[in-house]
C-alpha cells in the first residue's frame, strides 16, 4: 500500500476490533495522524495500541462537550472509522441502560461532530453487526443489505438504532458516510468474556466449557484482520450505505468447541457443560457478502478456520488477550 499522510479518527482502538484496525493502519500507513477515542472500559486493553497514536482521548462519547472539544481542536478528520460500542449481549439482557447510552448516543454525539465540526468532510464508517438483521431458521438464505432490522437483543436493538441514525444522515445531510455489518470475529487482543476465549480458558484449566442450550447455535466466524481489511476498503472505495461483511464459516456451538478440543487434543464429550439457554437466543446468523464482493475489491484470505484457530490458540497460550 502507498503511504499518504491521512488525519484519522478511531473509536473504540482500545477494543478488541478497534486495536487491531490501528495496528492495522499503523503497519500500513506509518504517516497517517492517528487519533483514538474510547471510554478505556471494562473490555479495554491499552498496551496493545501502546505508542501506535499521535493523540489518545480517554472520553465516554456519550459526553459530548468532551467529544465536541476534541473535534474543535483539530484539523479536519480525512476518516472516521466508529468501533467504539458496548458489545456484550449477556451484558445487555442483565444492564440495558449503557448500551443505549454508549451505542445510540454515542452514536449519535459522533455524528454531530462529524456533520457540524467536521463539516461533513471526510468519509464516515460506522461499525455494525449482523445481528441487527434478527436470526435464521436452518434452511433461510442468508442476510443481505436488504433484509429488514430485525434485532431481538438489547444489544442488537442499539446498534440497529445506531444504524438507522446513520442512514438517516446520509438521506437528510447528503453526507458519506458507510455502515458494516459484520459476522462474528475471532483473533488476537479479545475480551475473555466472548465465546472462543471461554472456550480456550477452560480447555487451559481443564474446566468444563459452558455451552448455552444443545449447543445448536449457528454463528458465521471471520478473522479479525479480514473484518478490518474489509472496513478499510469500504473507507476507500464505498459508496454510502450498507455493506455485509461475511466468511461464508458457518459453524454450530458444537462445532466450535469441538476444533478447539481437538487443538488441545481433548475429547470434546468429556469438556462440554451445557448452561441454561440466554434469553431470546438468536439460532441462527449468515451473512450474504455478494454485495462487498463483487462491487468492492475484498475478500477473506484469513480462510482455514482450522488453521487460524490453531495459530489463535498458541497465540492466546503464550501472549494471553
Ligand atoms: P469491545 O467491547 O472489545 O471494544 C469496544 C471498545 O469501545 C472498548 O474499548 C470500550 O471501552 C469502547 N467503548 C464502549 N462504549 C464507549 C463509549 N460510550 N465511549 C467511548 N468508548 C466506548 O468490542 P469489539 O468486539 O471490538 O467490537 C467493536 C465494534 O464492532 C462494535 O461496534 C461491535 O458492535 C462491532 N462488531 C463486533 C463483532 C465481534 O464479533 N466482536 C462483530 C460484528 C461487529
């Protein structure tokens, strides 16, 4: 990639996500102006973007006299890439409140700064979920970019409010901003809390690994570093609006715990405790990536979900998050 020097605004960098697409970008464009914004919540790992920045802001984007003062002092962002969220289903269904307050207006804090300080210049990317789209039975096709906002978590819910904000700037301001909307991301740098960390956790410390329900559950898992390439092409060459971004990786709970039983050589029947089901479960999540596909230049390289659970595994066990 050819080095420009850019003016770029991260939130949520110290995130799983959001750390890995600044290191990202760091790698690639070592010119570019970096600037983080996140809250350094619970799920927050600072070291691993340590020195990487030109500017760290330790803000809840909810404040937005804080946030609005960090836009009021700089030059104009050329990108705004918004990671920042609450992203903890569990979380949501037992404390609602913060995901509306970070996730909506946060959101929504954001976007004033980016139509009313940043004059609407630059290219706005706001980080979404598949799981805005609801769920699927077995046999449904997979979620397009038309499929209609169908959330069934709190969680969901706010980031399909998020979205919907969004989408109304375009209309209303004429402004460019892109929505993605991910499938679930394994790799480097996650929160023991998600699902695959618990997993690996647990085989560690020969423990049972709790499964929700049969362990039925259908999720679509795509590495981190292919979600993050994916945004950065829809910064660089999307047109505003919605893109899915999928692997095509369908996977039952079972499945998964059964990969990463074999990575630890273990007999997944003797390492599996099935847990009362979470409220409104979602079955089944698949994403018809077509659209990012075939308009954009984009694809997942990260493919042999194997493999990269492998190479996850002993990065986990040497390094930890
Ligand atoms: P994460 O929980 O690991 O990190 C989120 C970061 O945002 C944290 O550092 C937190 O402190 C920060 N944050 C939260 N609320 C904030 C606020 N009000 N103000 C400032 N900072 C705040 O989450 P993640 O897994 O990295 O997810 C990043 C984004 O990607 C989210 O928007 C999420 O909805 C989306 N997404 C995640 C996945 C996944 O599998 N993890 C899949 C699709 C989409």
């Amino acid at each position: 990639m050819v080095a420009d020097k850019r003016r770029i605004l991260v939130t949520g960098g110290y995130g799983f996500i959001g750390g890995n697409f600044i290191r990202f970008l760091r790698d690639n464009f070592p010119e570019d102006y970096i600037v983080n914004i996140d809250k350094n919540g619970y799920a927050s790992n600072k070291d691993y973007i340590k020195g990487l920045c030109n500017e760290e802001h330790t803000i809840d984007l909810k404040d937005s006299l804080f946030l609005e003062n960090i836009f009021l002092k700089q030059d104009k962002f050329d990108y705004i890439f918004h990671f920042a969220a609450e992203s903890h289903v569990d979380n949501s269904i037992s404390g609602p409140s913060v995901f509306v307050e970070s996730n909506v207006l946060g959101t929504q804090n954001l976007l004033e700064c980016y139509r009313k300080i940043n004059n609407g210049y630059g290219k706005f990317v706001h980080i979404s979920t598949d799981e805005v789209y609801g769920h699927l039975r077995w046999n449904d096709p997979s979620f397009t970019e038309e499929t209609p906002l169908s959330p069934r978590s709190p969680y969901a819910a706010s980031k399909a409010s998020s979205d919907l904000m969004c989408l109304s700037y375009i209309e209303t301001f004429n402004l460019d901003i892109s929505i993605t909307r991910c499938c679930n991301n394994f790799g480097p740098n996650q929160h023991s809390e998600k699902f695959i960390p618990t997993i690996i956790n647990a085989l560690k410390d020969d423990k049972k690994i709790p499964v929700y329900g049969e362990g039925s559950n259908v999720r679509e898992w795509i590495h981190v570093h292919d979600h993050n390439l994916a945004v950065w092409t829809v910064a660089t060459t999307g047109k505003p609006g919605v893109y899915n971004i999928g692997s095509g990786n369908e996977l039952t709970n079972l499945e998964l715990v059964d990969i990463l039983c074999k990575i630890f050589d273990k007999d997944m029947d003797h390492c599996v405790k099935f847990v009362e089901d979470r409220l409104g479960h979602d079955f089944r999540y698949s994403i018809d990536s077509t659209k990012i596909r075939s308009e954009l230049i984009w694809e997942p390289l990260y493919n042999n979900i194997e493999e990269e659970l492998r190479e996850y595994v002993e990065y986990y066990l040497q390094k930890g998050r």
